[in-house]
C-alpha cells in the first residue's frame, strides 16, 4: 500500500507487484496507474505472496476494506 506524500491531500494507493522498487518509481515518474499521476507516494506496508492469485485475492479485499486502510495508515 502506497501513501501519498503530499501533506494536503491523504491518498492511498494498493496494487499488485512482482517487482515493488521498480512499480514505486514508475509511480512517481507519473508511468504508473492513472490514479497516481501529480503525486510522489512512499510504501506504508508490503505484504510477500509466492502465490499471484493469493496476491491478486488479497489486493482485492484490501482494496474494497476502507478500515483496514484506515488502521494501516495510523500506523504509518
């Protein structure tokens, strides 16, 4: 999960990667979602998965879980 870096505005980003140092800076050259795009973002949690359709699964549920969010960047 990527948290923006702008202190105006708080934004959250999750997504799926086999390769997050290079996601993260394709993210903040603007190359990567269109939600993204004008924003620099740091990673807040990262979680392993040697499974693609657990990782995707997962992805998934942390997407549509606003709380879990919410507790994860309480955290950060």
């Amino acid at each position: 999960m990527l948290k923006s870096v702008n202190n105006k505005t708080i934004k959250t980003y999750v997504g799926y990667t086999n390769n997050l140092n290079l996601r993260l800076k394709k993210h903040n050259a603007g190359e990567g979602a269109k939600s993204t795009r004008g924003y620099k973002w740091k990673i807040i949690y990262k979680k392993k998965f040697y499974d693609k359709r657990l990782a995707m699964s997962y992805e998934y549920k942390l997407k549509n879980d606003k709380k879990k969010r919410k507790q994860l960047l309480s955290i950060s």
